[in-house]
C-alpha cells in the first residue's frame, strides 16, 4: 500500500460530486480522484493500477443511470486486481432493501448523503485502516510463500546434490540402492519381475593412462549419456568408478538382455577411441543381465549379485558383450 492513501468518487452528479470531492479532501486522508460513472471508474482503476499508484478506497453513489452502484461494485469486485478494494456506498435515501442489495455485492459500509463530516471522517479512517491491515497480511502472506518455497527449493536441490552424481550428472549408488529397494517391493506387490543392468567400461584403467584423467572423465559423461533415461520407465546410474547400473521394473531376463544390447551398441557407436583396448579400435563395455520374481529370489541383493555374475562372465568371455 502506498504511504498516502488513494480514494475515488463516483457520483454522476457533477455538482454533488465536486461538493462531496471537497468535504473528502478537507479530511486529508489522502488523494482523492473522482469519476461521473462505472464505466470511468474502471477505466480509472486500471491506470491508477498499471501507474503504481493502486486505488485503497472507493465511494460510489448507489442511484446513478446505465449502471447504478451495485452493479458496479459487482463489477469491480469481479476482477481479481481489485476485488480487494474496499467499497463504501453513498446513498441519500434510507432503502433497507437497497443496502441490503449493496452489502451482498460486496460493499463494505454506506454512508447517508448529507456527510456529517465527523460521521465521515469516523468511517473512512475505520475502513482504510482495515485495507492496510489486510495489505500488510497479504504481504506478509506472500513474504511467507516466497520463503516457504524458497526452502523448498533448497531441499530439492539438497537431496539432488545428494542423491546425483557429480561428474555425470547421473544418479549415484545411494540413489541406486534406495530405488532397488522401493522396487523390489512395488513388483513383490504387483508380482512383477525385476531386472537389473550392470555394466563396466572396458579396460578404462588403460583408457585413463592412456589419454589423462580429463578425458576420462569425458568418457564417462559420454558413455551415461547413453544409458536410458527417466522416460523410458527405467533407473540407471553411476554404481561406482567406471561401473553403471539400470533397473527394470517389470522386465524379463530376455527383455533386459534386449535393452542392455540396445545401451552396448550406443556406446560402441560413440566411436571414442581407445588405443590401448584388446577389444578393438573403440571405447566398449560389457553388461551383465539378471531378472527374477521378488518373493521367489529372496532379496534384491541377490538379483544384483546375478547381474553382476553375469557382468564378470561377459568380461571373461571377451568383452564388448551382454551375458
């Protein structure tokens, strides 16, 4: 709210109107502004508003032609820039049903024309009091918002930063372990099987000695750039050094061995050379495949350490291959 108040009259009597815009200034309560009808009022409150300089109180007489003061306190009131505005009606004529009428449009008070000008000093100060203290709730509503998802933030950053691996931006093995375990148990419940990818890039101590640590660490970024992502309904991660894993919720041994084809010959496709690789010309890997029923295999320990079984077979058998 702005250190000075802004008032508006309505009144389309050009006369009574400029008798009333001077009692109301002789109370400096603040500016005051005045309109002959609805239709200016509106366009007085979008100026007022886009300027900066909001209106904090309106006062518009309830007999007026086209559209009297009811209806556009409705009108006011209906759009959401200034349905917090403060609406006091003026009227000359006592009309229980009319005040009635005007208080279920949202008027918030009337005042009888002729002014007592204590009577009108009394009522605006009572109603611009209530309008500061309602900006200063919304403020302070909307400072507490901002802090609350402020931290909010914070902690969804923290538990990234937490649960993502720096180098390569892909989870890391605490994330790995705990997705194991959430899905280990939703396919025991859904009596889904489990797969599980391990992977290993091949003959990477050479890799490193070979082309320097920096480098390394860009083959690593390349090579989980190519493991699926969260779109696919898959989990893969970094599990440790040059190692990854990916897990299948839902997939059989034939299904997981199918995707970790698909990731072996991305990675090949790279065309990362290595030039201390018994396996070829290339930067490779070799990936193990397990599947199983939780509930048949008893824990998720024991898939993982199939998969990696399989891993170490591929690695015997040459290399640049899924087992």
């Amino acid at each position: 709210m702005p250190v000075t108040p802004h008032l508006v009259l309505v009144d389309d009597d050009d006369a009574i109107r400029q008798l009333n815009l001077c009692a109301i200034e002789s109370l400096d309560l603040g500016s005051v502004g005045s309109v002959a009808s609805v239709a200016e009022l509106m366009t007085y409150l979008e100026l007022s508003w886009f300027r900066g300089q909001p209106v904090d109180l309106i006062l518009m007489d309830i007999v007026m032609p086209e559209v009297d003061g009811i209806e556009g306190c409705r009108q006011v009131l209906a759009q959401q820039a200034f349905a917090d505005i403060p609406i006091v009606m003026l009227t000359s004529i006592r009309d229980d049903a009319k005040l009635e009428e005007a208080f279920n449009a949202g008027a918030i008070d009337y005042i009888s024309k002729p002014f007592s000008i204590v009577e009108l000093r009394a009522r605006l100060r009572s109603v611009l009091r209530l309008k500061q203290e309602m900006d200063r709730r919304r403020e302070h509503e909307q400072e507490l918002l901002e802090l609350t998802q402020s931290l909010i933030q914070r902690q969804a950053q923290s538990e990234r930063a937490t649960y993502l691996d720096s180098l390569t931006g892909s989870y890391n093995r605490r994330a790995f372990d705990k997705k194991l375990h959430d899905e280990w148990l939703n396919c025991y419940s859904l009596r889904k099987p489990l797969g599980i990818i391990m992977m290993d890039i091949d003959y990477f101590k050479r890799y490193n000695d070979a082309y320097g640590h920096q480098v390394g660490d860009q083959c690593l970024q390349a090579v989980a750039a190519c493991l699926p992502g969260a779109e696919s309904g898959l989990f893969s991660a970094r599990y440790g050094g040059e190692e990854f894993a990916v897990i299948l919720p839902g997939a059989d041994l034939d299904e997981v061995k199918l995707i970790a084809e698909q990731i072996r010959i991305r990675v090949e496709e790279l065309r990362l050379s290595h030039v201390e690789s018994d396996v070829g010309p290339w930067v490779t890997v070799s990936l193990g495949a397990a599947s199983g029923y939780p509930g048949e295999i008893s824990d998720s320990s024991q898939i993982l350490r199939q998969a990696d079984q399989a891993l170490y077979r591929a690695k015997a058998q040459g290399r640049n291959q899924v087992d």
